[in-house]
C-alpha cells in the first residue's frame, strides 16, 4: 500500500559529471583509466541501488549540438512520424497518452556526432554486462521531439516480455532550458511502499538511465519544443526480438 506522496527534485549525489570529451572506450585499453571506472562504477551502483542513474556531459556541449543539428535535419526532412503506443497489431496513436513524434537512428547512415554517442552507450553497455552480470546484447534508440504541448503519461517501457527492454536512457538536447518550459521527466521510485518522485531536467548533455521493467515514469507538460535522443538496451539482437 502506498502511504503517503513524497515529492523530490534529484539528489545531488546521484548527478555525474563527466569531463567534456571523456571517452567511455578508453576503459576497454587502458586497464589504470580510474576515472572513467571509478565513474562507471557509480552509475551501475545507483543503477543496482536506486534503478536509475543521471550522467551530466555524457557528451560535449559542441558534440551534444552537432546531435541536435542532426535531430533538426531529420525532421526538416519530414522523417519523423508520431509516436504510438503498443505494438504490431495493438499499435495505436494516442495523443492522450503521448504527442512525441520520433524518428529511428538510421546505424548504416549516422553522422560524426551520432557516431560519438553510439559509441559511448555501447562501451558503457559492455561496462554493465560485467560489472552487473547482465547479458546486454544490443541497444537501439530514436531522435524524439514534443512539441509545446505535448506530453508523456505516466508508463512503463516494458509493456510485455518479449519486448527485450532491459534498459532505457534518454539524451537530453536542449541548450537553453530554463524552470518553467517544462517537459521534466519525473520517475516514480518506491521506497518501503512509499512513493517518492524523482524530477529529472532535461538539459542539454545530460543522460538518464533506469530500467525499463521496474520504473514508471512520465514526460511533464513541455511549455516549448523538447528535443533527446531516447534508446533501450536489449537482452536480444534487434534483428532477433521477434523471438
Ligand atoms: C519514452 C520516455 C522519457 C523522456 O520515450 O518512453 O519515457 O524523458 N521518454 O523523454
Ligand atoms: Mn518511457
């Protein structure tokens, strides 16, 4: 039973900060990079302890921007589609519930800045396959843009088994955003029954991570255009998840 609702902004020790130009892949060479697993070692604690972890400068600003001029692209072109809920045949758009509008990473296709990032996740991802004894195969992710007005209830990212979501992270690409434009994402912990709400900003190079099948959490009401890049680690090859 839920007791009573605590309301909270983000812990100030559960915020990393990575040095600009921090290179995750590093870890994988040079055994002695003690910043970079000390760093690491902290967002898969809190990951275990807390189901989420904030990482700030998980890129650079400039590569963070290069990411979002590319996310701009894309739309400009007209590729992005809006978003919808279920899967296959309960696919359904429903713009109570969510009014993103989305556009897969195209990997054959992806531009110098893309390419940093894809980097980082995935050296990160091989980083908690050891240190958490997970079995991390592959991640996918999409460029997403709310509108002014748009919204996300409260879900979860996990619908059904065979979804294969392990974990979900979100990069946030928004350069200027100020309290009061909205578009938070508030994640729902819950600590001995009791529910406490952990209010994420999503500015510009910081990324969230936390795991699909345990946390609930919604994307506040965005007062202006809310720009990231949101993915999922798999426990199955994206090419496979229709097992
Ligand atoms: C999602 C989602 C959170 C965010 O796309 O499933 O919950 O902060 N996104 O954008
Ligand atoms: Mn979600």
């Amino acid at each position: 039973m839920r007791l009573f609702f605590l309301k909270s902004t983000l812990p100030y020790d559960l915020i990393f900060i990575v040095q600009p130009k921090f290179n995750f892949e590093a870890i994988e060479s040079i055994a002695d990079n003690n910043a970079a697993y000390n760093l690491l070692d902290a967002v898969a604690d809190s990951l275990a302890l807390n189901s989420y972890a904030v990482i700030d400068n998980f890129l650079s600003d400039q590569e963070s921007l290069d990411c979002l001029e590319i996310l701009k692209e894309n739309k400009e072109q007209g590729k992005f589609k809006k978003a919808g809920i279920g899967t296959s045949n309960q696919y359904q758009i429903n713009r109570s519930i969510r009014g993103d509008e989305i556009k897969w990473l195209d990997e054959s296709n992806l531009s110098a800045a893309n390419q940093v990032y894809m980097d980082q996740i995935n050296a990160m991802m091989r980083f908690f396959n050891r240190s958490l004894f997970l079995s991390l195969k592959d991640f996918e992710c999409h460029f997403a843009h709310y509108p002014t007005g748009t919204f996300y209830k409260r879900h979860l990212d996990l619908l059904k088994l065979s979804d294969h979501r392990v974990l979900s992270f979100v990069f946030y690409l928004n350069p200027n955003w100020q309290q009061g434009d909205g578009g938070e994402l508030l994640l729902y912990l819950s600590e001995n029954d009791v529910e406490k709400t952990v209010v994420v900003n999503p500015l510009l190079g910081r990324l969230v991570i936390f795991r699909s099948e345990l946390l609930e959490h919604e994307v506040a009401l965005a007062h202006k255009s809310r720009y990231s890049i949101t993915g999922w680690m798999l426990s199955q090859f994206k090419g496979t998840t229709f097992l």
